[in-house]
C-alpha cells in the first residue's frame, strides 16, 4: 500500500516537473503570452488536457514558471539592501532592485504579483517548493522568508518596520506609505505593459522610484 502511494506521488512530482519546465521554456523562447495548454502539452510530450489532472488553471502554471525568472531578484537584493546605512536605504534600495528587475521582465513580475490566480499564492508557492526543494540550496536564510512569500506588501513592511525602531521614520503612517508604494509600482508596471507610457525602462524605473522616495521620505520623515 504505502510502496504504491509513494509511486504515485512520484509520478504526479514527474509530472508537475515535466509541465512547468515546459513552461519554463515557451516563456523563455516565445514569451509569456504565448503559453498555452496546447503548447505546454506539446513540449511536455502529453495532450494539452493532461495538465489539467496536476494544476487547476493555466495561469497556475504559469506562476509556477515564473518563479525561475524571479529567483534572480532574490540573488540579487541582499548585494543591493547590503549598500545602505540604515533601514530607510535599505528599504528603498530593496525597491530599486525590484524596479529594475520587474520592469526588465514586466509581464513575468506582472503574472507573478499582480494576476489573478483565483488561489492563495502562499499555498501554490508552498506545493512548488514541496516539488523543487532543490531551488532553496544556496538561498541565504534571511532571504528565504521573503522568497517564500508572495505578498509584496508583507516583505515591505518588516524593513519599514525596522526604520521605524530605529527612530528614522515616524510609525503614524507606516501602513499607508507600504500601501501606497506598492501600489506605485503596480500602477506604473500596468501602464508600461500596456504601452500606456512613454518611459523606456530605464525610465519607468527613475519615474517609480522617485515617487517611492517620495513617498517614502514625505509621509515618514522625522
């Protein structure tokens, strides 16, 4: 009994791998918009239908799929938040690094943050990383809370909140500048997806992160 159940999940962690690394490369080859269960089916090597026994919903695997792309930000931030002096650099260099990876891939950052799953992302992140154990090898520690947590205001928070210990931001309006921050960049990657701009990226990412200093030094400055 427990030799076929340990088979079966075997199979269905086959298959999980088999689906999102096909994922993984359409994205890479044709872009995101052009992943669809017909294609991810073809590059697995099964019917398009099959994947539907293993993920609910396309864009379910297409979250799962994104999360290669991101890891890259996650390697990333600690040699940019390691630049500041103090938690208020630290937390607005986590937004530069942030910015320029996500307007650099914003579809990828777009279907990954802000798109509809019509799930708990924390719960899809938690049955991917239950099939890929293997991506948290050599993620530092104090990285992997944030890795593992899908929500961009929860990480935002924790350095704000440790301004605010250290006296450097007034603790009033902490809420409302993570709030409105996040919506910033939510607002300026929509627009810039949807060639609702003019910014290069380059630009778009000047333009956010002004308005996140902004934002940042106007509602919580001492």
């Amino acid at each position: 009994m427990s030799r076929s159940r340990s088979l079966s999940e075997k199979q269905i962690n086959r298959m999980f791998k088999y689906f999102v690394e096909a994922t993984i490369k359409i994205i890479e080859e044709e872009g995101i918009q052009n992943v669809t269960a017909r294609k991810v089916g073809d590059v697995a090597g099964f019917n398009g239908s099959a994947l539907y026994r293993y993920f609910d919903e396309l864009s379910h695997l297409v979250f799962f799929g994104c999360i290669k792309f991101i890891q890259a930000y996650f390697l990333d931030v600690q040699d940019y938040i390691s630049k500041g002096n103090n938690s208020v650099e630290k937390y607005l260099l986590s937004w530069e690094c942030f910015c320029e990876h996500s307007f650099k891939q914003p579809d990828i950052y777009h279907a990954f943050y802000v798109a509809d799953l019509g799930k708990d992302p924390h719960e899809m992140l938690k049955k991917y990383f239950s099939h890929y154990q293997t991506d948290l090898i050599g993620i530092p520690e104090d990285i992997l809370p944030s890795l593992l947590d899908p929500s961009l205001t929860n990480r935002s928070k924790a350095i704000l909140q440790k301004a605010v210990d250290e006296g450097l931001l007034k603790s009033d309006f902490v809420e409302e500048i993570n709030e409105i921050n996040v919506l910033i960049w939510k607002g300026m990657l929509t627009t810039f997806i949807n060639n609702r701009s003019i910014y290069t990226e380059e630009e778009a990412v000047e333009r956010a992160m002004h308005h996140i200093r902004m934002t940042t030094l106007t509602f919580g400055g001492k």
